[in-house]
C-alpha cells in the first residue's frame, strides 16, 4: 500500500497536472496526499516562485530573486480558490469580507479599477493603505466558472510598493 502511494504521488508530482491556467500539486504530508492549487504565473523578470513557502500558505507565492517570501520586503502572491469548496460564498462577499477585513485592520481602501488577464478575464482591484501600520497593498478579484482568484502585491514600504507595481501588473496581463 505505501509503496502504491508513494507511485501515485511521484507520478503526480513528475507529471505537473495542469488544469487551464491552474497548477495542480499533490505532495505527500503527515495525512497522506496534501493537495495543492494555485494560478500558473509565467516567469516574471526579477522575481522567482518560492516553493516552500506556496506550500505552507497554500497560494502561488512570488519573491524578488535574492529573497524569500518571508524575507522580502515586497512579494506578490496568486491565489485560486475551488468553489466547490466554499458553497456558501459569492464572488461579491469574498470582495465584501475582504474589504471589511482590512477596513477593520486600520486600512483605507480605495478602488484601483478593473484589470485584464491575457484572455480577457476582468479583475476587480483595490488599494489597501494603512493609516498607522501596516503594509502597502493591491489586491485584484476576479472568478471563472471554477475559482475565485486573488491576485495580491504587498510592501512593507511605500516606495516598494510603487516599485513593483509594475511587476504586479505584468503578473495579471499575462496571466491566463
């Protein structure tokens, strides 16, 4: 039975299952087989997808070459979430919830207007500013048949954020 398992996820993760735009990873963890998804970025000039940490936060975690997610001062993240597992949610109380969230964390929000992936798919983005503390962000929504998606730049500073924002934007106009 073990070595069956450990096939069927060499297979998986050899095999790279790809649905649409979506990457699809199964990795063996501590419960048996630990199911990944998440948008597929293209290659983003200066920035590298950090493995180790899509993994532990469960979305397509980006960082500056030279760093980690979790040293960075500014990372960008896409995240897709399967609505067969959030029955209960709509496209509008995800936006909603997410907007109140950072209303209720000390943020001003501000939309950004909408952006375009490479096929077309219209985004809802907003700017989140912190008043006190807190880090820079924008934030861009949208959903397909399937998902929701989230496509996020932070920055622990002003100016990193307006650098990379550049960056951010390449990262939805290609996508598809």
């Amino acid at each position: 039975m073990r070595n069956t398992l450990s096939t069927i996820v060499l297979l998986l993760l050899a095999q790279s299952v790809y649905s649409g735009e979506i990457e699809k990873i199964a990795v063996s963890c501590e419960t048996g087989l630990c199911f990944y998804w998440w948008p597929k970025i293209s290659d983003i000039e200066g920035w590298h997808h950090d493995r180790n940490n899509s993994l532990y936060y469960r979305f397509n975690a980006l960082a500056p070459d030279g760093f980690s997610f979790s040293n960075a001062e500014t990372v960008m993240y896409a995240q897709a979430i399967y609505k067969p597992r959030v029955p209960e949610q709509t496209f509008a109380q995800l936006v909603e919830d997410k907007l109140r969230s950072f209303e209720e964390a000390g943020y001003t929000t501000e939309k950004a207007g909408r952006l375009a992936t490479a096929d077309g798919m219209k985004l809802d983005s907003y700017y989140f500013v912190p008043v006190d503390m807190g880090n820079w962000e924008q934030s861009a929504y949208g959903e397909d048949d399937e998902y929701f998606y989230v496509f996020v730049l932070s920055s622990r500073s002003q100016n990193g954020f307006n650098t990379s924002r550049e960056k951010f934007l390449s990262m939805i106009q290609t996508y598809q």
